[in-house]
C-alpha cells in the first residue's frame, strides 16, 4: 500500500456531466490502469481540489460516489483509499485493442449492469404524447416566435398560475403566481433556499442519514452541515433543540417529512407541531423537501408542514415535476416567504436568467387539461403494485437478510441488514454480478454511523425488472459462494 501523497489526476469529459462525475470517472481509469492500486491511499479532498482547481465540495461528492460504487474505501481518522478486494487490474499496454464482438450463441463477459435507483420515476409511463403536443404548441405560441427579452427569472407566469391551483389541490397550499419560484429541479432549489438564509459559516441541520445531494447544495452555498440522527418517527426533534443549545449559528433545518429520505418514516402530526414550535422559539428557517407527495398508497393524506405554518414562520417549501414525469425533465418549485422569495430570485437570475420557457409552457397546459393528475393517478397504481411485488420477493428470497417497513408512499423501500452484515460489500460483490445498488454509507455524514442498508427504488423497474434485482441479490448475499 502506498502513502497519501500528491498524485497527478487529469480531469476529463465532457460538460453533459457534473464535474463531480468525471473526476470520479477519471479516478476510475487510474485504478483500471493500475496506477492507483488496492489499498492506495489518495489525496486529501482539500490537496487534490487545489491541485485540480476545484471546489473541495465537488472532490468530496467523487469520493462519496465512488465509495458508493466500491472503488473507494473512507476510513474514519485516515483517509479514502482505494478498495482493497477489488481484482488485480492488467497493466496498461502501449496500444489499445478492441475486443472482437461476442459470437452467436456465446456468453457476453461482463454482465449487462442493472441499476438499482434511489427511488426515481419510470419514465416509460410519462405522457409522451400530450407532452411533445404540448410542447409544440407552445413553440408555435405567437408570443414565444415574437419575443425577444428573457422572461421573468421566477418562471413563466402561466405555469406559476397553474401550479398554484394545483398545489392548492393536491397539497393544501394556499398560494398564488406571486408566491412561486420556478427552478430547474429541486436541486436548484435547494441550493437558493440555502444561499437565501445561510451566511457563509451558518450551519443548518439535516437528517442523518438523509439525502447527500442536499448537503452539496448546502455546502456549496457556504453553509456548515451538522447531522440531526432519525428514529422510527423522523428527525429526533429533541436532539435538534439540543444542537440549537450548542450551537448558536444554527440558523436552518431541513427536513424530509413526507417520506423521510432515504428511511421512507413519515413524520407523525405531534412530531410536525414540536418542529415548528421549535422553529419559531429558535428561530430557525424549515426548509422541507417534499420530493415525491403525490405518491402516497396507504393511509389518510399527509399535508406538508407548510400548510400549518404560522405566517410569521418562515417555512420554505421545495418540490419537484421531475418526480412526477422523468428525471431527465428538470422542473421544480419554491413556495416561500415574500422576501426569501425574492432573495431566492436574485440568486437565481444570477445563474440561470430564466427558465425553459417552452417546456414550462407546455406543462402548464398538461396541468390545465388535467393530464397531469391523469398521469399522476396511474403511475401511483402501478407503482403501489411494483412496492408489493418487490415486498413480496424480499420476505421470500432474503427473509433471513433482510428487514423492511412496507413504506406508506413514495419510491423506494428501506432494506435493513441483519446484524454482522456489511451492506457495503454486498453492494460490491452486487456489482461484480452487473447490479448497482446503493448501500447505506452513501446517506451517512458520519462513515462510523452509517446504517447497514439498501434504499431499493421500485419505481423504474417492471415487475420483471424487479425479480431480477432480487435474484442477484440473493445470489451475491453473503452466505453465497
């Protein structure tokens, strides 16, 4: 095993992809071409973004992909090395040379990879049709062919009008055009919500484990993340009034209520009341990521905590379409105070001065001629029928592994390992097999904390697709030889 020293790393790819991608891609080649071996130590984050000319915050998510993925290893007070079971790499020969395709009949070397999402939609259902209608109307519209200033940096005003009467519907959220911020993606919105409330240094508190994307944002926009833990009912309320004791630039809390990310928990009614109380004595800004509400199978509705807030109360609610349509659709909205409303806005006409015009256009007709509750209704009865059938698998083929509450809603289920078994190095051995899938430590600020668990999406695979999942679990878990 090598020392932690300085490496050289070329960074390369292409700007279709975040640059936290093709730094883990390129870390990738090093490993496959030997230079970095199993066991190698590699740079600190803040060595290699420097010599990179990066942000440390993009070094530090490569790292956590990767250490997703099993090239990597973080262990607690070293470093990140590179992992030590994976196979001897061959060395790099001076010329590359393509492999013949596979002939008839014969069996193809590598398996196909089988991704396991986080709880992503299928965008097989999204009304293709009605959309790409929709979409070409609005290129056509008068007002698009004759305009020639950048719209409104909030979004397209008839697409903020149809989303209030949607929300007011489907959510319980008495809003208006005015009171909406329209982004590319709720990751956008994280990302203003924090910059709107959040001095460089401020911290703000998350769920831990919860949704790593969230923490970039936060980080991004200058803010320090400390880690509330979650229990069977959602964040541990008590321990965030204890951290505001501690901790006097607390100035935020973010939170999952609907669906805890990744855990799936809904946080119960008297829960939701101690949150906002506590926000209100300590002066804390909500910031709730209600990422998937239109999924819920089981049970009563659940309103956001945005609909029992005080006016005086500063809760800034983020959603998403992309979850309704596909991941690929990036359209997502703020609800929030006038005046972080507005600072939100600034922030956003400094990076992006508007939106996708056509495409918020044709989505407000697909919300207008109700469509989208259309589509809505069906993907949740075909999506409840995957969450059973996956259920089912589970206490079948890996009873003896696996413990899962059926979750009430959303995408996902929350897969617990039975003790003694490293849900980081099944996932390795998954992907040996051609299945990703992502283990517990990616959810977790702390690695010594991290839950032996897999948060499998159900939605993005038929039930075909599902037994298939299953299957190479059940072949790679670790009893298997």
């Amino acid at each position: 095993m090598r020392k932690r020293g300085e490496i050289t790393i070329e960074l390369t790819g292409t700007g279709d992809k975040p640059v936290f991608l093709n730094l883990a891609a390129s870390i990738i080649r090093e490993i496959e071409r030997g230079r970095l071996k199993p066991g190698d130590a590699l740079p600190g984050t803040r060595a290699l973004a420097r010599s990179l000319g990066l942000n440390r915050n993009t070094v530090d998510a490569a790292f956590h992909e990767l250490t997703m993925q099993g090239w990597l290893v973080a262990e607690p007070s070293r470093g990140t090395f590179v992992a030590r079971d994976l196979p001897a790499m061959a060395t790099p020969r001076a010329e590359a040379v393509r492999p013949d395709p596979p002939s008839p009949g014969m069996p193809v070397p590598f398996p196909p990879a089988l991704h396991v999402s986080d709880g992503g939609p299928d965008p097989r259902l999204m009304p293709r049709t009605e959309l790409v209608r929709a979409f070409r109307r609005a290129l056509a519209a008068p007002g698009f062919l004759c305009g020639s200033a950048y719209g409104d940096p909030r979004g397209t005003p008839v697409l903020r009008a149809a989303l209030a009467g949607y929300l007011w519907a489907e959510r319980g959220l008495t809003v208006n055009a005015d009171d909406l911020l329209l982004t590319r993606g709720s990751q956008m919105g994280l990302f203003l919500a924090a910059a709107a409330v959040i001095a460089p240094g401020e911290c703000i508190a998350v769920e831990e484990p919860g949704y790593p994307l969230a923490w970039t944002a936060f980080r991004a926009a200058g803010a320090r993340v400390i880690g509330v833990p979650v229990d069977a009912g959602g964040m541990d309320v008590a321990r965030l009034d204890a951290l505001a004791d501690r901790v006097p630039a607390l100035k935020a809390v973010y939170v999952t209520p609907h669906h805890q990310y990744p855990t799936t928990v809904t946080m119960g009614a008297a829960l939701r009341l101690h949150l906002l109380d506590l926000a209100q004595r300590r002066g804390l800004v909500i910031i709730e990521d209600d990422y998937d509400h239109e999924y819920r199978f089981d049970g009563r509705p659940v309103l956001p905590l945005a609909t029992r807030a005080r006016p005086e109360l500063p809760v800034i609610h983020i959603g998403s379409l992309s979850k309704l349509l596909a991941p690929t659709l990036r359209l997502g909205y703020v609800t929030a105070r006038a005046d972080l409303l507005d600072r939100m806005a600034q922030y956003r006409e400094a990076i992006d001065r508007q939106g996708d015009q056509p495409l918020e256009q044709a989505l407000a007709q697909l919300i207008e001629d109700g469509t989208l509750r259309r589509h809505a209704r069906k993907a949740r009865r075909i999506y409840r029928g995957r969450r059973e059938h996956l259920a089912r698998l589970l206490a079948g083929d890996l009873a003896d592994e696996v413990g899962f509450d059926l979750p009430a809603g959303g995408l996902a289920l929350w897969a617990r390992l039975r003790a003694g078994v490293s849900a980081e190095c099944w996932a390795r051995r998954a992907r040996s097999h051609g299945l990703r899938i992502t283990p517990g430590l990616h959810f977790a600020l702390d690695v010594a904390t991290a839950p032996e668990a897999f948060r499998i999406g159900f939605a993005n695979h038929d039930e075909r697709g599902l037994t298939r999942v299953v299957k190479l679990l059940a072949q790679t878990r670790p009893e298997a030889g």
